[in-house]
C-alpha cells in the first residue's frame, strides 16, 4: 500500500474551492512534485516553501515561485525579504546595511556593483534553483561582505537516470522580452554530467527628471536646473554551463565544471538640460548618447574529494574566474547659451562631439582545501586553508572633438592595474553540549595585499591587512519546534577596484563619474539574538561599522570646478533591527507567509561641506499568498514596500510593488504554463533627495525621480515549461554522513 502525503505552500488569491474539487486536484498532482523520499510503506512529496529559514539566513527557493518564470536573478532579489536594490546608484543591501557579496555556487564575484548589477541582470531565474541570504555566515565563508552574503545557487538535477527540461517565456512592457532555456542531466553510478543553456531578450527604458538648484561657477554662479533624461535599452544574454562527477571509488570523486555568461546592451540617451543662470542667463544642453555594453565572463572549477574514512573527508578546489568588460559610449550634444553661441568655455566636456571609452579584465585564481572530521556523536571539527589572487586592469577615458581632433579632457583618462591577494586559513567546532545546546565556534584569519598602480604615480595605493574574524554561535532548543540562537561575528568589506581607481566617467558637462583612491575597508561586528518556532522566525541584530562605503556621493573635484560623484567613507554606523517571518497556513488552499525587516540606523560623515550625524528609522515588508485552486491551477499574489532610508547623505523615499502570478499544470504531463504580471499598480518610482540633510557640493539641492518600465506599463510574461526523463531521486551515497551532515547543519 502507497500513502502518498501532499504539502504545498501557496502564495496568491482570495477565492476558495470546495473540498471535493480540491481533494480531486491534489490527487492529480503526484507527478509534478519533487524532493521524494523512498520508504518501506510509504512515498512522502513535498514541495519546498518559497521561504525557508536556517541558522545562518533566509533561504529563498526560486523554482516555488510562480513569478520566477523568465524573470532575472536580479528581478528575484528585488522581491526576496530584506534586500533592497537601489537601480539608480547600482547598490545592494541586506537587512537595511550595504556591503554586500554576492556569490555564485560559493564562489565570490569580485567586481564592482555597477558591473555586477550587470551580471544579475543577464542570469535567468530558470536556471537558479535557491538564493542564500546569508547574515551570519559560519568561518568557512569567506569573510568579505560586512552587510552579509547573497550566494546564488544553480540548478543541478540530481535524479538518477537522464533528464531535463525545457523553457520559454514570452512578455511585454514597454517593450518585448524573451527568455528559452533548457537543461539536461544523465547521472549513474560512476558518472554524472549535466548542462544548460539559456538566452534571453529584454528591450525596455527608463525616464529621469531632475529640478536642482546650485551654485557651479563653471557655467556661472548660482542657477536653477531642470533635467529630462529618456533611455532606450536593449539587452540580450546568453548563459551557458556544463559539469562533470566522476567517482573513482567510492571514496574518491574528481569534478569540473563551467559556467559561461555573454551579455551585450545597447542603448540610446536622450538628455535635455535647461540651465537657468540667475539673474536673467539661460543655457540649453541637447546630448544624445548611444553607448555598448558588452560581458563576457566565465567560471570555472575543478575539485578533488576524498573521504579517508567514515565521517572524515578532505576536498580541493581550484577556481579560474575571468571577467571581460568593454563599454564604448558617443555623445552628440549642443550645449548653446540664449544666442545660439557654444557654452562651456574651451572645456573639451562641453563641444558637440565627444566619445568615451571603458575597457576592464578581472581574472581571479583561487586554490582552497577544505577538512573535515566526525570527532564522535556530538563533536565535528572543520578546517582549511585558502588563497585567492586577483588582477584587474581597466583603461577609461574621454575624448572630445576639437577642430577635427580628438582631445581627451582633463582629468578625464585612467589606466589602472590593482592587484589584491588575499590568504585565509580557518578553523571551526561543532559540539553537542547536551541534549538541547549547541555550539558552533570558528576563528578565520584573512591577510590581504592591495596594490593600484594608475600609471602616473607609481604605486598610488599599497596597503595590507592582517585581521581574525571570529565566529560564535549558540543555539538551545526550548520545546518543540521551538529553538533559541546567539550569535557574534565579525566581516570585512574591502572597496573594489572602481571603488578605488581615478577614473572619470560623463554625466554632464559639469560632472564626471570617478573612484576614491583614499577609500577605506569597512569592518562590521554582528551581534545576534534569534528566536525559531514552527517555521516562523524573530531575531533581534546590533551592529557597528567602522569606515562604512556610500557609493555616488556628492564632492568638488581637485580643480574646484567640476562635480565628482565618487564613494566616500562614513566615519560609522550603528543598526539595531528587528527582523520577523512568519508562514501562516490559513487552511488546505490557502497559505500565507510575511517577513518585516526594520530598526534605528545612526550614522556620522564628513565629507560634505557641513559634516553631520543623523539617526532615523528604517525598513522593509514582504508578503506572499498563495492559493491551490482546482483543476491544477494555482495562483500567488506577493508584495514588498521599502521605507525611506539615507544612502550616505542622500535620501531616498519608500517604494514598493504589488505582483500576481498563476500557474496551470497541463493534463497527461503536458507541461507548466504560468503568467506573470510584474508591479501591477505601476509604483516601481526612484525618488531621491540631494542636500536634503546637509550643505552638499556647490551647495546642491536636487529632487531625482525616475521611473522605471513598469511604472509606465506593467510587465507581463507568459512561459511554457516541461520536464522530460527520470524521475527518480538519486539515492544518497552511504558515504555521505558524519562531517557531511554537520556542515549542512551550519545553513540547513
């Protein structure tokens, strides 16, 4: 006799089938759930929740989400609990704190926002199978990322046999959009191997208005500004990735495996800019910029394990990460005053005719080994030793077109080669204290070498950095179901290579992108009081920065005349926040899940022209429906709101969106068609405030609105998805305990 136990988690609806039509539907929906365990008697399916929470973070499972379906990984995150993306300044933040890392399949992208932003962008959601939001990660992480870890994790099919399946979205904004994917996987015995590839298409706009007034003696003195800015971008990805597990014996597996990105964007900018020179003087700006923005990155790993005996087992990696980057722009502008004659002076930023130029290479080589060792029943120990190199060399400039030659302007070249090495060793305990404590204990050890040499001054930037980042957590169960947890860490945030370089980007005849060579790392101390019960999780979190980063902030460039928009360091940061997720099983149709985010934020800075301090409050909403509706259709209905929260000194207003999604499984294994509509009340507005807080650069006060594509139309994707082959689970390897387990414990 087969028992077959159904459990879904629903995110969307407000209608309510009858029992005996839905009874009749979940008895239909054996074959299109996953995650079977085998019994004598009985066969248990469950689909995991979208939420899941484990000791270090929040768990986001991607393929249980309705909206998932041809959206990119940085459309997932937008709507993941505690992360707040801000598009306009290209910056991450986990519970409300910045300095975040994201990480691929464990590995670290060290590259800057604006480029990794980039690269979420041209990764699809169909081949991701879980986020990891990671606040407290144990010492075998490495320790960059004060605000925590974001680690992306892709899709490996692990049933025994031959598999895959197949994927295509169709959708509509303001523009088209199109996602295909497909991916396969044979796995044996001896062998598995698998691959996947994906494309996807994704044509939309953004439109920006500014009203600022300033005082920019460049072009004047004192002045009023109004700014129309339009966007038209074009964007195809192409992602491909194939692996290989050989196991030699059944002690020892080898691995390798590659993942391969391309992505091209092309886009055109339309900037008119009035300028109103007081008392009685008016400047025009006309700029049209047509700009590329070409990636090519690949990744790639072999790995050696070998397990020496029961519950004790050693592991190798090697990591080549390689990312290649080129973004050539053209600028056809008349910048005129109230006669027609050209303004802006001699400056090459100001002629009609100008080019820019942005050539990067990051490589980065990392070797780790890894040990670990089942002690006894309620002792595991882990340790290991890592090194990591990285290069990265960039080329930038800016050339105008002055009586038929190209002349760069001013401080507007950068040829810059920062290398960073940085070594780690690590050692962690896991001990049973008793039948309801325990503990978990690790001490890391990072020494880093930075070097930036800008081709003019030799040697501009050469630091080290010897630092231990200890980590403690303790955890104690009071009932069932019900788990306390205790936590202190310490994580590090080291500034990239755009963070640090001199190069200048265009914004506007007066402004210029640039880097902080001055930039300091952040330190960040974590502590951490948590509270589990039945899925549902409160925690309360205290933490310090020291030298916190604030990308895009407002200075006055060396010659005193031009704006640089550039990353500074705060002198500190305090948070204390409270974070809550709560699932909610309404009744067998209709489930419920919410996760609040929000405390008090101090922070002190001194790099305007009247430094400050501010303390304020801050946070985020996420909330998820779901409904199981008859005749195999469901349905989620989800929503997220960001409050007002300060970037540096620069204030931004809450935000939020509604989205819905429905899913229908075709009869006879016919496949998935699920539809999703993305901010279904056209809220997605950036709103941000420059001088608000203090006297900012030339004395600046500025209002920046931007509305992005669903604020004009909502985005609506229609995908069609099947799997094919086995459908059985490949059984665990008896090998696969003692140390193994524990350290799935430290995340699960």
């Amino acid at each position: 006799m087969k028992v077959t136990i159904i459990a879904i988690l629903i995110c969307a609806g407000s209608w309510a089938p009858t029992q005996n039509a839905l009874a009749q539907d979940v008895s239909r929906r054996d074959s299109s759930l996953h995650d079977t365990i085998r019994m004598t008697e009985a066969v248990v399916r469950a689909q995991r929740p979208v939420l899941q929470q484990v000791t270090g973070g929040t768990v986001i499972n991607v393929q249980n989400s309705l909206l998932s379906k041809g959206s990119s990984a940085l459309e997932v995150l937008t709507r993941s609990p505690g992360v707040t993306l801000d598009y306009q300044n290209n910056s991450i933040a986990l519970n409300g704190k910045n300095g975040v890392s994201v990480m691929l399949d464990g590995k670290l992208l060290r590259m800057s926002m604006t480029q990794l932003f980039a690269l979420l962008q041209g990764i699809s959601a169909d081949d991701i199978d879980k986020i990891e939001l990671l606040t407290t990660p144990p010492a075998n992480y490495d320790a960059e990322g004060s605000g925590g870890i974001v680690n992306i994790v892709l899709k490996k099919n692990k049933r025994l046999g031959t598999s895959g399946s197949l994927s295509l979205t169709g959708g509509y904004g303001w523009r088209e959009k199109a996602t295909g994917s497909a991916n396969f996987a044979h796995n044996g015995k001896t062998i598995d191997f698998y691959g996947s590839y994906t494309f996807s298409h994704d044509h939309t706009y953004s439109r920006m208005f500014i009203t600022s007034s300033q005082n920019m003696p460049m072009l004047g003195g004192p002045m009023n500004v109004l700014v129309w800015d339009t966007t038209n971008r074009t964007q195809n990805n192409q992602n491909a990735s194939a692996g290989l597990d050989i196991r030699l014996t059944p002690k020892t597996t080898i691995g390798a495996s590659l993942n391969f990105n391309a992505t091209n964007a092309t886009s055109t900018t339309l900037n008119q800019t009035i300028y109103d020179v007081l008392p009685d003087s008016l400047l025009l700006y006309k700029g049209n910029t047509n700009a590329t923005n070409n990636w090519n990155n690949l990744i790639s790993s072999v790995y050696l394990e070998q397990k020496i005996r029961k519950g004790e087992k050693i592991t190798v990696d090697l990591d080549y990460l390689y990312f290649n980057n080129t973004a050539p722009s053209y600028i056809q502008s008349s910048f005129v005053n109230q006669e027609g004659q050209q303004a802006g002076g001699s400056d090459v930023l100001a002629y009609p005719l100008e080019k820019s130029f942005a050539n990067t290479s990051i490589k980065v080589a990392v070797a780790k080994i890894d040990y670990s060792r089942q002690l006894s029943s309620k002792i595991s120990v882990m340790a290991g030793v890592k090194g990591t190199h990285t290069t990265d060399s960039s080329l930038s400039g800016i050339e105008g077109l002055v009586n038929g030659v190209w002349q760069t302007a001013a401080g507007a070249s950068d040829a810059t080669r920062m290398t960073e090495s940085v070594s780690a060793a690590y050692a962690s305990v896991n001990a049973q204290l008793g039948k309801l404590t325990t503990l978990q204990a690790g001490l890391r050890y990072e020494y880093s070498h930075t070097r930036m040499d800008n081709g003019v001054d030799a040697d501009t930037i050469d630091r080290r950095l010897g630092v231990f980042f200890p980590n403690i957590l303790l955890s104690r169960k009071s009932g069932e179901g019900a788990e306390w947890q205790l936590s202190w860490s310490k994580r590090i945030s080291r500034p990239s290579y755009t963070d640090l370089a001199s190069f200048v980007g265009y914004s506007d005849p007066a402004a210029v992108y640039t880097g902080n060579p001055l930039l300091l790392p952040t330190i960040t101390d974590n502590l951490k009081l948590g509270y589990t019960y039945h899925g549902s999780s409160f925690s309360l979190l205290f933490s310090r920065d020291k030298n916190p980063i604030a990308r895009y902030q407002l200075t006055v460039g060396p010659a005193g005349s031009l704006l640089y928009i550039s990353p500074q360091n705060l002198e500190y940061q305090d948070d204390i926040s409270v974070q809550a997720t709560i699932p909610w099983k309404v009744n067998s149709w209709w489930n419920m899940s919410g996760s609040l985010v929000g405390g008090w934020r101090q922070f002190k800075e001194d790099y305007t022209l009247e430094p400050t301090t501010l303390a304020y409050f801050t946070g985020s909403l996420n909330a998820t429906q779901s409904f199981l509706l008859p005749h195999h259709y469901s349905a989620e209905l989800s929503g997220w709101y960001n409050t007002p929260a300060y970037n540096g000194t620069v204030k931004s207003t809450g935000i939020g969106a509604l989205n819905l999604g429905f899913k229908k499984e075709l009869n006879h294994n016919g496949g998935i068609l699920q539809l999703s509509i993305t901010d279904l009340l056209h809220t997605i507005r950036y709103n941000a405030y420059y001088g608000a807080l203090t006297e900012e650069a030339f004395s600046i006060k500025s209002h920046v609105r931007v509305n992005t594509e669903s604020a004009v139309h909502s985005i609506i994707k229609l995908t069609y998805s099947r799997s094919f082959g086995s459908s059985s689970p490949k059984p665990r390897s008896p090998q696969d305990t003692g140390s193994q387990e524990e350290q799935q414990r430290v995340l699960h």
